[in-house]
C-alpha cells in the first residue's frame, strides 16, 4: 500500500516539537487555533506573514514545509515564463535580452533540482 505523502509539514514539524495547534496559533499571532488545523489538513494556504514565521519557527523555509503548493507555484510561473520569454526569443534589444536571461535562469532552476532536494 502507498503511503500518503502530506500536503505539507506542518503537522510533522508541530508534532516533533510537542507544540499544540493553540500553541503554533498564538506564537504566529493567529486568534483561532482553528486556522493552524486548516493549513495542516491543505483546506487553507498560509499567508505569507504565516508562512515565514513557519520558516522562523521551525528552521524550514516554505519551500520544504508547503512542498505541494511550491510544486503547484512553480508550474504555473513556468508555463507563463516560457512563454514571456518566446515572446523576447529574436529581440536583440538590451532590456529584453536581460528579461530573457532572468526567465532562463529562472527555467534552469525549475528544471534542475535543488541540492537541498537531493540531499547535499
């Protein structure tokens, strides 16, 4: 059987430190200890705010504790990035071959896995 892969980590990360939903709420600044339950069941994507004092908390950034929003992000900004960048694809004109160099860039790193997903 396939085990479930979670959404995201917050559950994992609050429950290794033997933190309460009410306890995370609070040190966020959040009123309804509710609101933790949600993001950790994925019925609620965090703010920003929430999603850094997450990073600040637990020493993982974003990008590790919401790994299915992450992965959602980054397809939907690279459909759109490589089509940004054919739209520049034969300019010769400096600003444009600027913006294509940060949509390659961009590109590569998307496509490319990160040494921190490969376990280095």
């Amino acid at each position: 059987m396939k085990e479930k892969v979670p959404l995201n980590y917050v559950r994992t990360q609050r429950r290794r430190w033997a933190l309460t939903q009410k306890e995370v709420a609070g040190l966020l600044g959040i009123e309804d200890h509710a609101c933790i339950s949600r993001i950790e069941q994925g019925e609620r994507i965090p703010s920003l705010e929430s999603a850094l004092a997450l990073e600040v908390l637990f020493g993982e950034p974003p990008k590790l504790l919401f790994p299915h929003i992450y992965a959602e992000t980054e397809e939907a900004l690279m459909v759109r990035a490589a089509a940004l960048h054919e739209s520049f694809i034969h300019s010769i004109k400096p600003r444009e071959k600027r913006k294509r160099e940060l949509l390659e860039l961009a590109l590569q790193r998307a496509i490319a896995p990160s040494d921190s997903a490969k376990g280095v």
